[in-house]
C-alpha cells in the first residue's frame, strides 16, 4: 500500500522555492529519495500561484 503526502509550502519575497532549493543544495532531498520504501519525492512550481511549491512525498 502506498502513501501519498502533497504539502504546499507559501512563503513570500521567494522564501519557498529558497527552502526548496536549500534542500537540494545540502543533499537532504537524495538521502529522502534512498530511504527505503520511498517512491517519490519531488517539488513543483505553480504558475498560477508563484510563491507556492508542491511536495508531493
């Protein structure tokens, strides 16, 4: 069975894609993408909503 988590992160002045991008950066994202069981981890852009970003985990 699996688990579908979508978490939207709003920030202002660009602060979640910042989040998001400092995740990547410091490599936290690959060791969550290897842990067992994990079968996505990604970040999406909204176009309509600039300052949002899915998760979807």
């Amino acid at each position: 069975m699996s688990l579908i988590i979508h978490i939207y992160y709003m920030g202002q002045h660009g602060n979640a894609k910042k989040f998001a991008d400092e995740m990547i950066s410091r490599k936290i994202v690959e060791q969550i993408k290897n842990e067992d069981g994990n079968e996505q981890y990604e970040y999406f852009y909204s176009l309509n909503h600039p300052e949002t970003i899915l998760l979807i985990d």
